[in-house]
C-alpha cells in the first residue's frame, strides 16, 4: 500500500474511532470539540476523515473523550486473524498403523501446508485389545490423558497415566500402549515435527 493509501486508512481508522467513543460516551460534536479546543467543523471533517490532523489535536481530542491516545490507535493495522476452527463433528478420523482394533484416531487440525509443523490427534480406546501399536517418528510427541487409565510404554520405561496426566517423550524413540488398565481411554496426543522432517 502506498503511503497515501496507508494516511487514508489511518485518517478513516482515527475518524470512526473518535466518533464511535464519542457516541459510547452520548457526547454531541459541540461537546468534544469546545473540550478539545477546536471547530465543531473541524471535528466533523476529522470523524468523516476529510483532513489530517496533528498528534496535538489527537492528544486534546483523546483528553475530551476522556481515553488515552494509545485508545485512538490500538486496533489499527491489526493482523487479519487466520485461526483453523474444527467443530467437533468435523475432526477427520484416519487410520494409523496398529489402529484396526478397538482405537480410533481423529486428527484435530489439517490443511497447514507444505511444511506441516505439527498433528494433533484425540485418540479413543474403546476396548481392550490384545495388540498394542508401537510407533516410532521424528520430532516430539506430548500426550494429555482425558478418561480411563493406561500403562504407556517409551523405549525400555513405563508410565502410567490417569486423567490430567500429561507425557513428553522423542518421538524416534519406540513407544505406544504397553496395558489397558480402565476402558474407555481417550486422549490427546500431539506430534511436533522439527523443521524439514518427513512426517509419518
């Protein structure tokens, strides 16, 4: 954008942002502009962003309406927000190596593009199964127990995990389900790749 594009965003943002606290606050445009020490067409011109005015003139109108001058640019030029929203009906259930029987796996967000950061997945255990996955990947994994409790092998360790324990480990080391000790488990597990891995 250029630099007059960027003062006719600026004077807009300034304008609606005076005349918006200015009607919160059920002030007319004679009030704040006597308090501020200029016209009343002044006032107009700079809600309406027909002129530019100085940080002095920003600084008085901030005191008529009783904000700071941070107020008057705190929203502007605020990053577009971009955050990935899953409903819970729309979590993408896959199939994972070791996951045929009795536990289910729903990826939690996808789509993040060609260097893919990291998978969360909420993993449901619905019954006891005589095979235990091992599984074995680059980057770090940290599970979050939800309900039921599990003996969670990593490499030669167990741990055993009830609701609101939580488990970091390296992901290349082996590790999965070592015992189902309370049916149903569910839990979240979250994969962090490290930068320029090849994801499993």
């Amino acid at each position: 954008m250029s630099e007059a594009g960027n003062g006719d965003a600026l004077a807009h943002h300034l304008g609606n942002t005076v005349r918006r606290i200015r009607l919160q606050h059920g002030l007319t445009i004679a009030d704040v502009a006597e308090k501020a020490g200029i016209s009343r067409g002044m006032l107009s011109k700079i809600e309406t962003a027909q002129t530019a005015t100085s940080l002095d003139t920003l600084s008085r109108l901030a005191h008529a309406l009783g904000v700071t001058m941070a107020t008057l640019f705190r929203d502007y030029d605020m990053p577009s927000g971009s955050a990935q929203l899953v409903r819970k009906e729309e979590a993408m259930e896959v199939v994972r190596r070791g996951s045929k029987r009795g536990h289910t796996y729903h990826l939690l967000s996808y789509d993040q593009g060609p260097n893919k950061t990291f998978d969360p997945f909420l993993i449901t255990i619905d019954h006891e199964s005589e095979i235990f996955p091992s599984f074995e990947h680059p980057g770090t994994e940290f599970i979050y127990m939800l309900t039921g409790k599990i003996e969670y092998r990593h490499g030669d360790s167990t741990y055993v995990l009830s609701p609101g324990d939580a488990l970091t480990f390296r992901g290349e080391v082996p590790h999965g389900p070592e015992r189902l000790i309370e049916c149903p488990i569910t839990f979240l597990s979250v994969i962090i790749y490290p930068p320029n891995s090849s994801q499993q």
